[in-house]
C-alpha cells in the first residue's frame, strides 16, 4: 500500500491538464491543498496500526494487503467496515471524506461486468479483474463519473439537438473506442484514475450512450474545469478544521478520447446500462450511511457545545433538538447496517447490500440534512456570522474588547469561545458549508431516486396478501 507521501508525489507528476479561473493549473495548486491532504489521510490510516482492520483489507485476487477503498465487499463484514470506517474519516476531515466513491464504482462493476458477460457471452468481467488487480497493486485512487450535462431534461439521451449532452461512443475500432462528452463529478482533481458509467437506463436506440470505462486522470483529451470551493483558513489560532477542504467541484471533458478494450466494461449494451447505474448508486447509498450520520456527530457536537458554553446545556428544548438529530442519525446508520446484513453474494462473489434499507438510509439522510444547518443556526444564534476577524480578536491595542465582550459562561477562556464559534461559522456561513448544503441533499441520488428505487424494490404484493386474509377477501 501507499503512503500519503507517495500518494502526492505521484498525484503531483500528472500531466497538466486542468482548468481553474481561466488558467491551466497542475495538481499541486494551493487551492486543492486541502483536498489532497482529506485524501492523503485514507492513505495514512490504512498503514496505522492502529486503524488498518478498518482501513485495509486482503485482496481475494491476490492475497496482499490492500486499502479497504479498492476492496469490493466480499462478505457482510467487508460492507460493514467499509461503513465504519467511512464514518471514522468523515469525522476526522470534518466532512466528505471522497474515497468511498473508488470503492463503490469497483464494486458496482465487479457485479455488472459479470452478469453481462453471463448473458451476452462477452468478456468484459476478466478484464475487469486485471484492472482491478492493477488498482490494488498500485493502490491507485479512482472513481465514479455518472452524472452527464444531459442538455434537454425533457428528452431522452439519443434525441438530444446536440448528441455530446450524454458521453458516447463516436468511433469503434479493433484496439479500443473513441468517446466524447462530459461527467459532471467533484474531485477529479485527486484522481489516478477516471472511470465513468451510465447516468441511467437506455433503450436499444441508446447502444453508444450504454458505456462505462476507466482511464488515466491526465489522459490525452481529457481535460477537467475546476470550480474552487474555499476551504477553512487560520492564521495565529490554528486548528485542524483548516487542514481539510474539498478543493473544487469539477467539469470532466472527453474530447475524442481514445480507451483500450481492456479498459472497457460497457460499450453497447444497454439492456444494462441501468443495472450499471443502480449497483454503483446503491454502493454509494451504503456509504452514504456512513459518512451522513458522521456529518451528523459533528453537528450535534456542535450544537452540545454551543449551549454548555452558553451555560444552557440543560434547557429541555436543545435537549430535545439534540435527541432528535441522534435518533435521525443513528437509524441512517442502523439501516446502513441492515443493509449489510440482508447482502447476497452476486454471481461474481461481490456481496450486494439490500436495495430497500440502504436506500430508506439514504433517503432519510438527504430528508434531514437541513434540519441539522438549522438546528445549529437555532442554538448558536447569530454569534457564527458576527464573530469578529481574527486579526482584530488578537490586536494587541483593541483586541481586549473583542475577548471581554465574546464571552459567555464565565470560567471558559475567551479564545475557546471564539474557536467554536469560528467553527461554527465555517459549518453553516462558509463557502464550503453551502457545498455541503446541496451534497446532503444531491449526492449519491437525490431523495426521489431513492424513494423510485425503494418502490421498485420493495414488495408490495406481500402486504396486499397479509390485509386480503385478515379481511377474508379470496381472489
């Protein structure tokens, strides 16, 4: 496995083929920073001993010590720690922490490659499986590009005025394929590896729209448009709230990108480019209740220590704020683990969380993310947004006043007063947090395609039988 060292070296040698504000950057731009060091941090705790039974994992392709991001389950407890340990580094980088969308999109195509090879008589499943090798060898970081520009929301992918709107094939040849569009993904600065799949399921006049494949992050005509989402800053009071951020949001443009066949894992079928889509969003989901109910501790630690320093930790009504946000989010969690634990082995031996609990976690999570911004706005008051500038709380003339009058309860020092109320800020106020704002709500699925997936999943007919025989009703 890799350290965090060689993680940024490698990361740094790429090619540069980025975008930000009008100039060309490379990966070593202070601006992702942040994001490289939220990275480099599942990197470091893979190799601790003290973190490696959640953070590593053994390869049942080779047998070697892996990092758990590049490790499709192969048993309940595989999906289970996968799970811990997502909430274990969301809160230690005080949020998103990137590295389950690798996982997911590795495990969501061991499945599908498998099944359509067993129905279509095609080959991609073993070449997926030396890909896959390659990743762990290397511990490389990829990961997961569905979402298309999708142009015209109100017509499907092949009757679009302009065909680039979903990503195609524009060219097959004996070597490989020749593609061109755009995914829409935050992060792609961080990656060693780009892999896309299908947004959603295709009808047989969408073949070239049907494609999923992996390639190099600085490959040729690829080029990626950053967004810069600033991160926490601080000068004299240092915290490590500062060292994290999420670097930008991100544009990827395929323009005639050329993929070997044995980098591809769809091309044409799009009898499942669904089922693609579907595997890699539930994986995600299953993550998803992971890292939102660690999002949620921070909240609600948050909250707890705004009101023991308002000296109001006992009032009953925070109290009942706060036994709300840990039901909510302890029940994200648990269905996350009955997920895990109603998994079945696909044909390829990956293990498939169940579609109906992970999708409910899901679900309730990007319900309730604005009621934890709310909750914290409620109690913290308005001191988040009004606190003074650093600079001005530590100026060695007037500086005094900002100190007596941030106070609260008595025997806390002024300068912890003001670290929480600086991090308050940061959670609610910040250009990050309204990153966050929209994330909860949108990533992995937004809470309608959760609420598709459970219908589509959950068996109604049951139900029907159970109310006909108590009521005595015979068809």
């Amino acid at each position: 496995m890799r350290t965090e060292q060689e993680y940024r070296r490698r990361l740094y040698s790429y090619k540069r083929n980025m975008f930000m504000k009008g100039e060309r950057v490379g990966r070593d731009h202070p601006q992702f920073e942040p994001a490289v060091n939220l990275i480099a941090e599942s990197f470091r705790l893979a190799v601790d001993p003290g973190h490696a039974d959640l953070f590593a994992a053994t390869s049942h392709l080779t047998g070697n010590k892996i990092n758990r991001y590049n490790h499709p389950p192969r048993s309940v407890d595989d999906l289970l720690k996968k799970q811990e340990a997502t909430r274990v580094l969301s809160a230690r980088v005080g949020g998103c922490a990137f590295r389950c969308g690798g996982v997911d999109t590795l495990s969501g195509l061991s499945v599908v490659t498998k099944e359509v090879d067993e129905a279509l008589g095609t080959e991609y499943h073993p070449r997926f499986l030396k890909y896959l090798q390659y990743v762990q060898d290397n511990d490389l970081f990829t990961s997961i590009h569905l979402t298309d520009p999708k142009g015209d929301r109100s017509v499907r992918a092949h009757q679009q005025v302009d065909p680039d709107m979903y990503l195609r094939v524009v060219e097959r040849k004996s070597d490989g394929i020749v593609v061109k569009g755009a995914k829409l993904f935050g992060g792609t600065m961080l990656l060693d590896e780009i892999t896309v799949a299908p947004t959603r399921a295709m009808t047989d006049k969408e073949g070239d729209y049907a494609l999923s494949f992996s390639v190099p992050a600085d490959c040729d005509g690829v080029a990626i448009f950053c967004k810069p989402v600033a991160a926490p800053t601080r000068k004299q009071l240092k915290a490590p709230i500062a060292t994290y951020g999420l670097g930008a949001e991100t544009i990827t443009v395929f323009d005639n990108v050329f993929v070997p066949w044995d980098r591809v894992w769809l091309c044409g079928e799009w009898q499942y480019a669904g089922r693609a889509s579907f595997l890699i969003s539930l994986f995600h989901r299953s993550s998803y209740t992971g890292c939102k109910p660690a999002v949620a501790d921070l909240f609600m630690g948050a909250v707890a220590m705004v009101a023991e320093y308002n000296n109001l930790e006992r009032v009953p009504h925070i109290r009942e704020k706060l036994a709300h946000l840990a039901a909510t989010r302890e029940l994200i969690f648990a269905a996350g683990i009955a997920g895990a634990a109603k998994a079945k082995p696909s044909s390829s031996g990956t293990y498939v969380p169940d579609a109906v609990y992970i999708n409910a976690g899901r679900y309730h999570a990007g319900m309730n993310i604005y009621h934890e911004f709310e909750t914290l706005a409620d109690v913290s008051g308005g001191q988040g947004i009004n606190l003074p500038t650093e600079e001005d709380f530590l100026h060695p003339e007037m500086g005094h006043y900002l100190q007596k009058y941030v106070k609260r309860r008595p025997e806390v020092p002024a300068e912890n007063i003001w670290r929480l109320f600086r991090l308050v800020d940061d959670m609610l106020y910040s250009e990050q947090a309204g990153w966050y704002k929209a994330a909860g709500l949108h990533g992995g699925g937004s809470p309608i395609m959760e609420r598709i997936t459970i219908l589509a999943n959950y068996d109604l007919e049951s139900k029907k039988k159970m109310i006909k025989r108590l009521a005595g009703i015979s068809d």
